[in-house]
C-alpha cells in the first residue's frame, strides 16, 4: 500500500453524560444518583468517528475542550506528537494533584487517554484490526473480571434515588437491596456471581470499623470456600497498627489486600509485617511514583488503570516495568459503560499475563450507549472484541438520553462527602480513620 | 474498513551475509574481514515482503530455521503471540547467556528481534504507515548519531584484508587507515567527522593501555575543543581502582564513560566515585538485569539496542523504564547495513528525549543490500524514513553477492580472538586487564 497520510482529526465532539449509579457507600462517602462520565468523539478529514469514554467532571470538559484548537488537523497516527502537545499545554501532572480520594483528579493522564482511545479506535478502523492487534495482539480471548462488592443503602440510584425500582429482577432487584452487614455482602456476592459467574470476588471497604468489615471477608469465605479468591480495600483509611492486625487474621483468607494505609511508606511498614500481597491504586498511581514504590517495597501489585495511566499505550509500559520488577499487575475501575469496559478489555487481552481478575464497577450501572446495549460476560470474563478498532459503536440515542441526564442532575464532579451529608449531616470524610 | 484477517506469514527467507569490516581493534581482539550478518525476508500470503537484519551466526541462522515451523502461517500482527511462541521453544534468555565479549550471544532477543522487525516492515506497509507511526509516531525528523572511533591496523578489511584499496578516495580511503596512537584517532575523527558531520564522538578502547587511550581523549578535546561531547568504551577490561584514576582525570572532558569495569556492582563502586555520567551495554542488558542495576545505582545511561533487547517495541519499554527511573537512554551498535541503521532511526524518532547521539558502526562498512545505496547522514543525523514500514527495500543483487561473501569467507561466528592471534600469535582474551 502506497503511504497514507493521516486520517487528521477534523472534529472532537466533547458529551458529559450522567449515568445511573445506585447509593453505594465508600470511605470518601456516598456515591451520588448519577455517575458523571464524558464521552469524547473524533470524526477525522474522511469521516471516520473514534470514541473514548473517561470519568467526568466541568473541569476535565473544559481542558478537553480547551484542547481543541491544539487537536484539529492532527495526525491520528501521531500519538507521541499528540501527548507532548498535551504536555506542554497542562503540564505534567505531579503526583499530588491526584489527590486523597478514591478516584484520581489529574488532568493530563485523563485528557491523554481520552484522546489516544478515541486514536486507537479510529486506527484500528482504518487497518481494520482491533485494538488489542495495535497494542501487540491477543493473548487470551476472554478477559477475567471479578466481582466487586460494595456496601450500600437500599436504593437503585438515578430518579429512584434511595428507592427502588418494583419491576426490577433477578439481579437489577438484587443491585438495589441494602448490604450494610455481613450477611447482605453475601447475598451480594452470591447475586452478583450468579449473575456474571465471576471467580474472584473484591470486597470495597473502608465504610464501617475494620471489625464489621474483616467480618464480611470471613463470612464470604465461609460462603464461597477456598476456591474463590477475596481482595479487600479499605481506601487507605486504616492506621498501620490496624492494618497489620487485622492483615494478619486475613492473612488465611486474602489474596491481595489493597490500599490498607495511605502513602508509600505506610504501605511498605504494613508489607514488611504481612505475608498477604499488597496492592495499590491510591499509593503509587504515576509513573513518577515507580521509583520509590521499587525502592522501599511499598507493593507487590500496581492497579492500572488507562483513564489514569496516560492511555493504553502508556499501561502497556506500565505491564513492561511491573514485568521487570516482578511486580503483579491488576486492573482499577470506576463507574462506567461499556467504552471504557471494551478498552480494558483491549488492554486486558494484550498484557503478558492476567494473574488478578480486573476490577469493575460495570454491574452496578444499568446505562449503556453502545450499539447493541450492555456487554456480556461469560464465567466473569469478557469476550476480547473482534471488530475494528475497540469493536463498539455509539448509540447516538442513548448518548442524547444520558446527556439530558447530565443536563437535568445538575452534578458537575463527583462529591461523595456532600451526598453523605445528604443522609448522615455533619459528615466529614477523614484521611485517616481507624 | 471491515475487518482485515492476517496477512500470515508464507515463507520465511533466512540469508547469511558477510560483508567488509575494516581490521578494527577492540577488547576481544581484532575484527574479521567480514562482519556476519543475517538478513530475513519474511513474504506473507498476499505477497507482501518484510525484511530485518541481525548480527549472524550459523547457530542463530539454525535457531531461525527451527522457528519456521512456529511461524509459518501466523498473522504477522500478532507479535505478543509470536514472542511467546518463540519464548517457549528456546526459554526466556538468562543474562549469563550474553557472555564476556563486548557482543550480545543471546539467542531468544536475536530472534525475536529479526521476527519482530520484519513483522513490523510487512504491517507498515499494509498500513501505508512508516514503523515509527506503530511505534506512536515521530518526535523528530533527524535521529543524531555519534562518530565511532576504533583503534584500527590499516587495511580495507574483506578482499583487501590488512591492505588498501589504492584507488579509494576521501573517507573510503581515511577508513583503511592504521590509527594506533592519539594523533592517528584524531586523523580518524576529524576524517570521519568530515564526511558525515557527526556532532559527538565515542571512541572503542580497551585496546591499549590506559594511559595511552586516556591520552588520545585528551587528543580529541585538544582538536575538537568543548562543543564536541566525548565518550569512552573500554568495554569493562578495567579494574575498579583504573576506572576511578582515569576516570577522575577524564571528568572535565567526558559526556559519558561507557562500561569501564565488569559487572554491576563494579558499576555501582565507580559511579560513587566519579562525577561522570556511566553508560553500559555489557553490565546491565536485559530487563532481567534491570532491578539491581536500578537498586545499587551501577548506571547512569542504558544503551539501549533492538537487536539484544527483543525488537523495536521491546526498546520502547525499555525507554519507558528510563524515563521512568531518571536514566538516560542511548544506542549501541555492532557493524551493519542500512536495514538495521533503518530500524534504529525509527526507534530513535519514537523515543520521548534522544539526550545522546547514537552509536553506529555504519561509516566502517561500505556494502550495502538496500536499494538505493548507502543511506546518507546530514550533519551527523539520518533523516526519518518515511515510507511505509522500514522504508528501506532488499537489493537482491547486493544481498546474492553477500551472501556468496558468506560462503567464500568461511566464517561461522564472530571470534575476533582468533583474528587477533593471526597477528599476534598466543594473543588471549582477558576479562580483566588494566
């Protein structure tokens, strides 16, 4: 084939969606009604249309939308040229931008990724290849997930809010229940397995005190036997004195314990004293915190996460440097829909190997604005796309849909401390707690 | 564009070369009169033709024969699946493969790399996309290379052995030159730099005693003055307490000391003591070796070389882990043709920062099996190919005659021990000499 030049981006269409999200309950508070997602769209000079899908907020849109005037008229092909644009107009994030929240709040890595997802899938279409064929091709055809339980009020989220919906069934019923003890996060886990035939099963703490919720690991073993590994997370809340208390009791029961403190040097105390692997996605969450997460052995398990990690490219190298350095590598999730599934599906099937089922939140939302509705999953795992570029297309219907609930929501970022206080006054999320 | 299956690889052409290398001295002894190379030609089921080239040996050129049966009939696009297919028939490579020589021996990193870059040569051109837009696209449009200075015995090296061709002129008559002293390496130099207008230079020692090499350091300064950054190779023959004497002596003039000493923890000893940046391409070459080199500090720069780090994507993680971990990157070379001179632009035009020129062999060769003749340096740069894949065609005239080179020449690996005893009989390699 003679040289091609581009395809050049001639437009970005920028899309805040708000999707439903039930009443889910961590230690920066409580998950509001909605989930704020923004989808990105490239159409290049031949009208080809790439899509990408990133956590949102008024401030993420703005950057991309303030990106514009550098992005139009590039080259798809041209990432690096692309990243380093990016770079000099935001800066390189540094490492306390990200923030003590659960979820990340720097702008460049999410800007990056938006853009190179929304490249890769228009590449792919142009070569006709699937993602996972630009990032070196597939290594597996079923991507493993596990199953990713949370504590909860009784509700289902969006208009229903605390309510829930009566002709719900089977597990969109079960989503809305409450699961504030022991006994409800097995019921949890038993719907959410029997539902998606996850094998693997990660319990998001850092909600009640350690007790209750070390309690909840020890009823699910009891529940699910050996045979199903448990993680835990409790956001980095806990003292280290509790951290290597309670890690030692679950040493028999956990496969990897993740983010029991804060910071690296808590982590690396707390790894010293346990035998229970550590990960992390809230202590070393950038590249430039590699080196001292290596040096003082602050985990054993980097989660990655593209929205985070600067692109799929970017956590490919991430897998390089986690292979290097026998360091275990995982997957982190937000609230999400089926774009961002399919890209870590993309990056899932291309990475040298899967030791840990990847975390996802995509039970818990019902929303989707892929052709086709929501993605399946067989056994826990997800099917690795065979069609050009990520292999899903936008339902322009349901993106005009989720957009309105944007519009009509009114949230603009995601506060989990102002919808606790909606429930419980006064409360104030803590850095550290127990 | 619909799906697109393979193109899958047909046939699989595997040809040893042996082309003229000039009597250059260094550690291990003295260089052949030809250099052995190895050029694979990898045509696909619709006729599309990749090429590569790699250092040669029959042991290497058998290996690549056994892996036919592996490859034959895969989708050129899966690279991660045919790493692992080639993975598991000769093992991962354990560093101690690399031995004592100031060349790599591995085999797996060899092979793969051949595979991977002819591999990359067919997708770019299904592509119409040259291989630095796989790798993400160019950040450059010159790829900087150093001057390569080698203690040398006159002669032409090839038909002419330890004679010159009289009817050679300007360079091609400087390069048969003896350079055994430092007035005869800055001749080479300043001829060297005449005609390709490098813009740093390294020289190749190890050859004499220190005090002479260091001498012609000082030479090159004298003749260059300071806006030409110089580095230097002993290729680890040196003790600890040389390399520290030296070194203190050399720290005004040098941009880097590259491998002085054997080993990492050697390394890690004279990079305490001296203020001058170390590089390596013999202590720390592999990610296996990576961890330590990075925990004992043995290295400042790592030269990276696609040939002995398992291709051109490989290379990229590995500069990756450089950004990552504040070390510097450069290139190393062995001598080549304009098929591998190809390959290590288009990794050079992908990598974030190119902070050293790099190395190449390139001016001591004059055969070339590309069309088109010898590629050309502009003040000491290679323009960016910018047809698709490699964007560098096989001569097969020039490659037949090479090829009959291989087979009039006798040679079946690099021992440039023996070479160096047909001039200096009993002459013997030793690991540590200064």
């Amino acid at each position: 084939m003679p040289l091609q030049k581009g395809p050049r981006i001639r437009e970005i269409h920028i899309t805040p969606i708000a999707i439903v999200d039930p009443p889910l309950l961590n230690a920066a508070g409580l998950h509001a009604p909605y989930a704020l997602r923004t989808i990105l769209e490239i159409v290049t000079d031949d009208n080809i249309s790439g899509i990408s899908e990133i956590p949102g907020t008024t401030e993420i849109d703005a950057a991309l939308e303030a990106s514009k005037e550098l992005l139009i008229g590039m080259d798809v092909f041209q990432l690096n040229a692309i990243q380093r644009k990016l770079e000099q107009k935001f800066g390189v994030d540094q490492s306390s931008d990200r923030g003590e929240a659960p979820w990340d709040q720097r702008k460049l890595v999410h800007i990056f990724s938006a853009v190179e997802v929304a490249c890769l899938d228009i590449m792919g279409k142009v070569m006709g290849k699937p993602i996972v064929d630009i990032l070196g091709g597939k290594l597996r055809e079923r991507v493993p997930f596990s199953a990713y339980l949370f504590y909860k009020y009784e509700g289902a989220g969006g208009e229903y809010g605390f309510n829930t919906n009566p002709n719900a069934t089977g597990w969109d019923a079960a989503r809305q229940l409450a699961a504030l003890n022991p006994g409800e996060i097995v019921a949890q886990a038993k719907a959410m397995c029997a539902e998606f035939g996850f094998q693997s099963i990660k319990l998001k703490g850092g909600v009640f005190e350690p007790r209750q919720e070390v309690d909840a690991l020890f009823a699910l073993r009891e529940a699910f036997g050996n045979a199903i590994p448990l993680r835990y997370d409790p956001n980095a809340l806990w003292k280290v004195e509790t951290a290597i208390q309670y890690g030692k009791e679950m040493e028999p029961i956990l496969e990897y314990f993740e983010d029991p403190v804060r910071g690296q040097a808590n982590m690396a105390l707390v790894r010293k004293a346990l035998a229970t692997p550590l990960a992390t996605n809230m202590c070393t969450t950038s590249f430039e915190e590699i080196p001292n997460s290596i040096a003082i052995g602050a985990e054993d398990i980097i989660l990655s996460d593209h929205h985070f990690w600067g692109g799929l490219k970017s956590s490919m190298t991430l897998a390089g440097i986690c292979k290097t350095f026998s360091r275990g590598l995982s997957m982190h999730s937000n609230s999400h829909l089926g774009i961002s599934l399919a890209a870590m599906v993309h990056l899932g099937a291309a990475i040298p190997e899967v030791p840990y089922a990847l975390d996802t939140h995509y039970p818990w939302q019902s929303d989707e604005i892929i052709v086709g509705g929501r993605m399946k999953f067989e056994e826990g795992a997800v099917m690795v796309p065979t069609e050009p570029g990520l292999g899903v297309e936008l339902d322009r219907v349901a993106l005009e849909k989720l957009h309105q609930n944007y519009l009509n929501c009114g949230l603009t970022k995601r506060n989990d401390e102002i919808e606790m206080q909606k429930v419980q006054p006064g409360w104030k999320f803590q850095a550290l707690r127990w």
